[in-house]
C-alpha cells in the first residue's frame, strides 16, 4: 500500500505549496535576483500586439509573445506536477489545463480592450470617444460567459476539460498570492489596514450566529429537511459555500451526496451573485467603497466567486469615483475588505465543524463510545489560509522594518499580481464549465434551490449590507497621490 502524503495530496496543501512558491520566486528581487520579470504582463490596448508585454522592464526584449509562451510553460509544468500530486493524469490534465489557460487568457485580454475596460481619464490617450468604463477586470466577465456556454452547451468540451477545471484550487493559489500584494499596500496605509482586520474579525459573529441558526431553522421548519441535510444547507448558504458545507458534512458523518448536491448548489448561486452584486455596489454603493467590499465578502459564497467579486467591484467603483467625482482610490483596498472577510470566515471552518461535531456526537447522535478528536479543527482548518496570511504578514514585516526594500517589494508584488490575475481568470472559466444547470435539475436539486432562494436573497444578502454597513460605514480607502 503506498503510503499517503497528506501535505501534497490535499487541494488545500497544494494551492499553499504553489502559492508560496510563485510568492518566493517573486520576492527574488529583495536580494536583487528578478526570477519572474519574463511573466506576462497584460495592457489595455487598442492594438493588439500592445496587449502583453513582459511584467519587468528589463525583459523587454522578449516581447509580448515570447512572455506569453514561457508564463503558459512555466504554468503548465507547475499545475501539471501538482495535478498528479494530487492524483490526476498528467497528460489528460495537460491537454486540458492547455485549453483553460487559452480561453481564460484571451478571455482576460479581450476584456482589456480600450472600448471595454478604458477608464474616461484615458479615453484621450487611446484617441476614443467612449468606453464600457469597466477597466481590465472585465476579462473575468468574459471568462465567465465563456466557460457558461463550455459548460452548458458544449458537454463534450467540458467533459475532456473535466481534469484540469479545478476552481477551488485556482482561486486558493491565487488567494496565497494575494497576500504580498496586500502586505506591501496595507506598509503604506497600516492604520487603515488595522481597522479592516478587526471590522473583519468582527463579521465572524454575524455570519456564524446568525446566519447559520436562521438558515437551519428555515430548513427544518419550513421545509422539512432532516438534520443531516439542513446542517451541510445551512453552512453552505450562510458561511463559506463548497468548503463549509464539506466540512460540515463530514463533522455530523452526513452521507456523501449531501454535500455533494448543497455544493452544486452553491457554484450555481455564486455564478448569479457575482455576476450582479459587483454591478449593483457599483450603482448604490460607489461613495462607500469598503461597505461594498465587504458586502462581497458576506453575501457571495466560496473564494472564488466571494474573491472574485471582489475584485471587480473594486474595479467598478474605483473607476466610477474616478469619472463622478476625481477621487482615485488605490487599487486593492476594496478587494482587502472582501479578501479579509472571507479569510476570517474561512479559518473559522474548522473550528465550526469542530463545535457540529462535538455537538452530534453529545448530543444529537448519542452514540456510545464514539470520541470527538481534538485533531479534527486541524483537518478542518483551510490550510491555503496559512498562505495568505504568512505572505501578508512576512511582506508587512520585511517592509516594516526595512524601509529601504518597499520599493523591491512592489516591484516583487507586481510580478506576484500577474500571476494572480491570470488564477483569477482561470477560476472564472472553471466556474463557467462546472455550472451545468441542467444536470442539477435533473438531480432533483429544485427543493434545495427553494431553501437557497428564499435564505439567501430573503435574508443573508440584506442582513449582510447592513453589517457592512455598521462595520465599514465612513472607511475610505487611501487615495493616489494624497
């Protein structure tokens, strides 16, 4: 029997592993070594051949094309390794982690076309009369769409694609990214930076104690669901989607399908509120930017479309304060209020299942001999978290203390950031192809939609503006050039 090897097959391990490796290889350049400036760098454009060019200033010879080529290699050695690590075939997920990255990239600089993603400030630049006004983030939208019609009407595309969509795994890496790229603005503003953790740490109670008791009751009562069903729907709808409703499957020993269907359910209605909320705290919620990214971080489950969303509303609304009233806000403050609230969420998830399964175990289960392991919190825990956390804290650090490699760390952040981005688009395709809306009728998930339908727009999304709005009311983000 070959022995398992926990740390590099678990998803959670492996986005921590790869995200910490692309994180180091960028913070290179603290000692002077620039390791990732051949990475793709993506431009809105007018022409096309101005769409990519090489992150870093001193590879510039290579071109636009050349730097695509060496970030798809580089990738695709990368994801490969770590797809069989985690069990896949690696040729059948190379062939398909090919067409992924090559629709999520086109997808992404598509949405970089100066007549879509052009801010007004920069429609004389392009020599253009208009835009879409909806900056380079646009590239999500389309990655989305595309990977919806992959999904829902090409089933054989979708199926060859089946090995390498992996949207959980995406989105994690590119979270354990993120983290330098907040440390590094979070130096400049720590004030601002502190205030977001705790207003963060404070969502904790209302997504937890309220969200969860009244979505349980909701499933019970009125619907008539059993616990094993309205435990893993109550998690799913009112905490962290996908990962919470594993968790809580497997602390209260629900049987497999449980989770399985609550978690379809959960990228289906995360497709629909990324897709709209970003563009509705666009409308309403532009003169209260981290109420809005907050908001994201409460209202929109799993981390990749909670993150996501995030991202583009702080693209919208930094555009929109920019057009309405000149204020430029700094890029990423707003994803930080999302990013920090889904991440307190996040590593409370074990702690969660930890406390549902004490509470089966005691009390409504009542089985004689049964013991609840301490060690379980720990299998619970979202170990990517560990990632986000130890590169935000360690760039914050380094920067803290040595004033003198801030610049270095942009720098590093930056090439960091490309990376990101382009996880980003992937986890938007990879969405797109899982979101097969007819297979889960047919799977009888109708009733389940019900409850969903009912707790999350009856409920969860108010509930959770109105926290924002409590925590965040008044917060700014810092503004370029003040």
């Amino acid at each position: 029997m070959t022995k398992r090897r926990p740390l590099l097959e678990s998803e959670d391990w492996m986005a921590l592993w790869l995200g910490l490796l692309i994180f180091a290889l960028s913070m290179g350049q603290l000692i002077g070594l620039d390791l990732l400036g051949w990475s793709m760098k993506t431009n809105v454009w007018m022409s096309l051949g101005k769409a990519v060019q090489p992150v870093s200033a001193g590879f510039a010879g290579l071109g636009g094309g050349w730097s695509l080529v060496l970030t798809f290699l580089f990738l695709l050695g990368l994801m490969t390794l770590a797809a069989k690590g985690l069990g896949a075939k690696p040729m059948r997920f190379a062939g398909g982690f090919a067409a992924v990255f090559s629709i999520s990239v086109a997808c992404w600089i598509a949405g970089h076309y100066a007549y879509v993603a052009a801010t007004r400030d920069k429609l004389a630049q392009f020599g253009i009369g208009w835009s879409l006004n909806l900056t380079g983030e646009a590239g999500l939208i389309f990655a989305l769409l595309a990977g919806l019609l992959v999904g829902n009407f090409a089933p054989r595309m979708a199926a060859s694609l089946k090995e390498a969509t992996r949207p959980e795994l995406f989105i994690k890496t590119a979270i354990v990214i993120m983290g330098a790229g907040l440390g590094v603005k979070a130096i400049e503003a720590l004030g601002l930076a502190s205030a977001i953790l705790f207003r963060g740490l404070c969502a904790i109670v209302e997504a937890y104690l309220v969200y969860w008791a009244v979505v349980y009751f909701v499933a019970r009562r009125y619907f008539g669901f059993s616990r094993e069903w309205a435990a893993p729907l109550a998690s799913g709808i009112s905490i962290c989607g996908v990962s919470a409703a594993i968790a809580t499957g497997g602390a209260i020993r629900a049987r497999p399908i449980v989770p399985i269907m609550v978690s379809s359910l959960v990228v289906v209605f995360a497709v629909i509120e990324l897709v709209v909320l970003p563009f509705c705290a666009q409308i309403f919620l532009w003169q209260e930017p981290m109420v809005a990214g907050a908001w994201m971080g409460l209202a929109v489950k799993t981390d990749g479309a909670a993150v996501a969303s995030g991202a583009i509303t702080d693209s919208l609304i930094r555009a929109k304060a920019l057009a309405e009233i000149g204020v430029n806000y700094k890029e990423g403050w707003i994803l930080m209020a999302t990013t920090t609230v889904k991440v307190f969420i996040d590593i409370f998830i074990g702690v969660w299942a930890f406390i549902l399964a004490i509470l089966w175990c005691t009390v409504i289960e009542r089985k004689p001999g049964e013991k609840v392991r301490v060690a379980e919190i720990w299998d619970r825990f979202p170990k990517f978290v560990l990632g986000y956390v130890g590169t935000f804290a360690l760039t914050l650090v380094v920067c803290g203390l040595l004033p003198a490699t801030v610049a270095a760390a942009k720098a590093a952040a930056g090439e960091a950031t490309g990376f990101r981005s382009l996880f980003f688009a992937m986890t938007f395709f990879a969405i797109g192809v899982v979101s097969n809306f007819r297979k889960l009728w047919e799977e009888g998930i109708g009733r389940l939609a019900a409850v969903y339908v009912v707790c999350l727009f009856g409920f969860i999304v108010w509930v959770g503006l109105l926290i924002s709005w409590i925590f965040f009311h008044g917060v700014k983000p810092p503004v370029i050039g003040v």
